[in-house]
C-alpha cells in the first residue's frame, strides 16, 4: 500500500493529530513566508519601477515587504487547504486562518488608503462581521434573516442584507477604481509627449467613465437590473436635473475648458477680484492659488459666462505702466533718461521689447510721465517689480535733485 493514498493517510492520522497538523502547517506557514520574503524583496523591488513601486506602497500605505508576506501567506495556506482536501478529515484550523488573512488584506489595503477614519472603521467593522460569519458557517442563516427585512421598488427588491451587501461590494470597487486611476494619473502625468492640458482631459475623461463602469458593475453583482428603474426615469431624471443643474453646468464647462485650452494649469489669470495661479483644473472647479497663499476654488461655469483675463495665454509676456509726477522745475529730459535707467536697470524687466517712458500729461501741480516696461514671468507676480522700479526710481531722484511735487493748499482765516 502506498504511503501517499489517502485511505492510509486517512486511518493512520486522528482527528487529534489533524488539529495538530494544522497548528504545525500554520506556523511552519509564517517562517516560510518570512523567509521567502527576505530572499525574494530585494529581487521584486529591483523589477518594480522606483516611480510605480513609491506610488502603489504611497496609496496602500503599506510596505513592500508586508504585501509580499501577506501574499506568501494566503498563496501558502490555499496550497496547504487544497493538498489536505485529499485526505477525510478536519480542516477547519486551515479554513480559519486563510479566512482571517485575507479579510485582513483586505481591511489592511482599503483602510489605508480611507482618509475618513470613522468610514475606514465602519468598513473594517464590516468586513470582520462577514468573515466571522463566514468562519461559524452561519452566514447562510443570517443571511435569510436579513432578508426578511425588505421593500419593493417596482419588480426590484431590496431587503437589509442587499444594503450591507452593497456597502461592501461597492466600497471594494471604489477602492480598485481610486487605485488604478491613481497609477494611471500618475504614470499619464509623467508621460513627456503630453502636454498638461491634454493630461487634464484625458484623466477626467477616464476618471468619468471609470466611474460609470463601477457602478453598472456593481449594479450587476447585487442583482440589479436596472431596466426595471424605467418607471421612474422620467420624473428622477426631471427631479436630478432641475436640482443639480448647476453641477452638470460646472461639469459640462469643464470639459469645454479642457477641450478648448484657453485656461490651464499654471496660468495667471484673473476673474473678479481674483488674481492668482491656476494650480489644478477639474471638471467641476478651478483651484487659484493668489499672491497672499489663499487657495479659491472658481466654479468652471464661471469661467465661461465672466469675463477671464488670462495673463498667460499664448504669451506670457505682459506689460506694466508706473505712473511718475516730477516738479515743473524739473530737466523733462534728464528725468525721462533717469526713468529709462531705473526700468532697464530691473532685472526682471525685458530689454527686447525695450521699455519705454512717456509724458502723459501736465497735471495741476507736476509734469506726469509713465514708464511702460515688459517681463515674461507673471507668475512670480507684478506688484514687486513695480516697487522695485519705484525704490530705483526714488533713489535716482534724489542723487539728481529732482522732486516729486505734493499738492498744496493756502487756508486764508478771516476775523
């Protein structure tokens, strides 16, 4: 009789040596994954990308080194479960454990990556009663029990355990849904032969279909059949319209945006009494960050129906006007050559176009000049090299004895 038939393995092993063989596979289990992890990280890490490998451990939170032992441990335990089928006897201890290891892979990777703290315990929570279910061989039963608990919408039935059912299955494809949009956005935006508007749209565009995907498709694994919601498609399509049609005008001037490129990301704009740098665009929203470090968020309708100012549309390249006043009694052309000096003499200032510096006029008490001076850099801003000219301009003055005239007033009192 051969040693390897399982009627022999069967009668010789007790039901107590089961559970001891178990317990032994369990922990020879976590020694073999930890040593197969110490021989083969070095090797993974070397094949991973050093940008996708910082990107998918950044998003999971997670180390290198724990995804392989928590992958190790699940491959080891599934191999261990399907070798032992052969023989008649208890594997519970093996069903336990592969059971406990992947719910907490699971909670692990989707919890990591939840901001909300209270929603990442919620899914926790749930996900660990489903196992424990699992794991007492009860979930069937509790299972009808919930069900007892439902409604009906049409020839659509929804009972307790379809809305738990949901949370979890929908929370799951979210979480692959954010994770493979991140890669993608991440890998799309390192891409050279791109350019940024064209990112934008690409990645918003993918960002809405993904979207669209997961919710028919987890449509499909809670059974849904999304035809029988015809009924109801014409008041809930009348009623989501008329309350978020300033959503879908947002939504929809988005995509005009990124598809037309009049604004994008870096561009110094200004709208209203706003002035600052686009630093994201979306399909709902531009984020402008101002001089003063406030971050505004524009809806995109409003970059379509206002009046935008783009300082950096096709051409950085923009124009400042100081305006200066000197005394009556002053050189007119000694004071325009000191104001051509002070502007060329600014570093940020373009010698080609060449600044230039008008009389504009005879005021009541000085002769105005104004000083018409490029740069390209906007997005450093203007207010400071205007008073740097200003500050030259001053310091010149006063080297030549020029004065910058105020008004004055005589007050006559009479008895």
């Amino acid at each position: 009789m051969s040693f390897l038939n399982p009627e022999f393995v069967g009668s010789y092993v007790t039901p107590y040596r089961f559970i001891f063989l178990q317990v032994f596979i369990i922990i020879s289990i976590g020694f073999i994954g930890y040593y197969g992890v110490r021989c083969t990280v070095t090797r993974v890490e070397k094949f991973l990308s050093l940008h996708i490998k910082s990107v998918v451990l950044r998003y999971l939170d997670m180390t290198l080194w724990e995804i392989l032992y928590l992958l190790y441990i699940m491959l080891l335990l599934s191999v261990s479960l399907m070798t032992m089928n052969i023989f008649d006897g208890n594997r519970d201890f093996l069903k336990v454990a592969l059971n406990l290891v992947i719910a907490w892979s699971i909670i692990r990777m989707i919890t990591g990556s939840i901001q909300h703290s209270a929603w990442a315990r919620f899914v926790g929570v749930m996900i660990w009663i489903f196992t424990a279910l699992n794991i007492l061989d009860v979930f069937q039963s509790t299972r009808n029990i919930l069900e007892l608990f439902s409604f009906e919408i049409g020839a659509l039935s929804i009972s307790l355990f379809t809305v738990f059912r949901g949370i979890i299955i929908f929370t799951i494809l979210y979480w692959l849904t954010n994770f493979c949009l991140h890669l993608s956005e991440s890998l799309m935006r390192r891409a050279s032969k791109f350019k940024p508007a064209d990112q934008s749209l690409m990645i918003q565009l993918m960002r809405f279909f993904m979207y669209v995907i997961m919710i028919i498709f987890g449509g499909n694994l809670l059974g849904i059949d999304f035809s029988t919601l015809a009924i109801f498609s014409g008041a809930f399509g009348f009623g989501l319209g008329f309350g978020l049609k300033k959503i879908f005008a947002n939504l929809v001037s988005g995509f005009i945006l990124l598809m037309d490129k009049s604004v994008q990301a870096g561009d110094i704009i200004t709208v209203g009494d706003t002035f600052g740098e686009v630093a994201s665009q979306g399909i709902r929203y531009l984020t402008v960050i101002t001089r003063d470090g406030k971050k505004h968020l524009i809806p995109n309708e409003e970059m379509i129906a206002q009046r935008v100012e783009n300082w950096s549309f096709q051409d950085s390249k923009i124009r400042l006007r100081i305006p200066v006043g000197v005394s009556y009694d002053s050189d007119i052309k000694k004071v325009q050559g000191l104001l051509f000096e002070a502007a060329i003499a600014h570093p940020r200032v373009l010698g080609d176009p060449c600044p230039t510096c008008l009389l504009t006029g005879f005021g009541e008490s000085s002769v105005n000049f104004e000083i018409r001076a490029w740069i390209d850099d906007p997005m450093k801003g203007v207010g400071s090299p205007k008073s740097e000219i200003m500050f030259g301009i001053w310091q010149k003055f006063k080297e030549n004895n020029i004065q910058i005239p105020f008004p004055q007033r005589d007050v006559h009192i009479r008895n």
